[in-house]
C-alpha cells in the first residue's frame, strides 16, 4: 500500500467524526428556509392534483357490456393520467411532511435562542449541514 493510498484511508475514515458549529440562529434561519421552501413546493403539487383531477375526470370512459339479462357498465381510466395524479400527491404529501419536520426544527432552534441567546452553539456532522442545506439555496 502506497503512503498516499494510506493518508486517503486516514482521511476519510476520521471523516465521519468531523463536527462544525453552528449557532441557534443559524440553524432557524435554515430550518425555516427549508420548510418555506417545502411549503412552496408542496403548494405546486397540490395545484398540480387539481389540475390533473380535472384531466382525470374528462379521461373516464363507461364501457358497455352486454351481460345474461342486461348491460355492465365498467369504468375506465386513463393509467398515464392516474399514473400522473398518484404521483403528484405523493409528491403533495412528501413536501407538506419536510415542511412540517422543518417547521418543527425551526421553532425547537428559535426557542433555544430565545432561552439561551446566540451564545451556545450546536455540533453538526456533514450530514447535518446538508439535511438543513446550510450554505446553498433549500432546492439544490
């Protein structure tokens, strides 16, 4: 093993153990960044389910079939256009929990900033500053 190969191995295996601080402050401001950003996104979605609820309402077509002493009506509907309005709820429903996770970080951080002022500082992992997108716009 070469001394390079070893410093890499070094490095990255104490890479893990690697904490930055932040303060309270910081660490509002950025979960409220985050759940603005979610509650934004979570708004499109629901105006998306709208939309394609109304596509999805003209795309139901009511087949006829003849059955022993009558006729069977079976509805059917377009499976990109349901395809599509399950997707965007998921999507709906997966912003609107990080806005609420976000809002609840935010008002946790806000209050230790009330209770303690921007004096005490919190240990983040890489991890951590990448969850609350510290330092880069909450959509990148």
């Amino acid at each position: 093993m070469r001394l390079a190969d070893i410093r890499v191995a070094v490095e990255t295996s104490t890479r893990t153990d690697w904490r930055f601080p932040y303060t309270a402050k910081e660490l509002s401001d950025a979960a409220r960044d985050q759940a603005d950003f979610h509650e934004g996104r979570a708004a499109h979605w629901e105006a998306e389910v709208a939309t394609i609820d109304g596509q999805m309402q003209g795309s139901v077509q009511l087949r006829e079939q003849q059955v022993t002493g009558g006729v069977q009506y079976t509805a059917v509907i377009d499976p990109e256009v349901s395809r599509r309005l399950n997707d965007a709820k998921a999507r709906r429903d997966r912003h609107a929990e990080r806005t609420r996770t976000f809002r609840a970080y935010a008002e946790a951080f806000g209050r230790r900033l009330q209770k303690d002022g921007d004096d005490v500082t919190h240990q983040l992992s890489v991890e951590d500053i990448d969850f609350f997108a510290i330092h880069r716009d909450p959509g990148d």
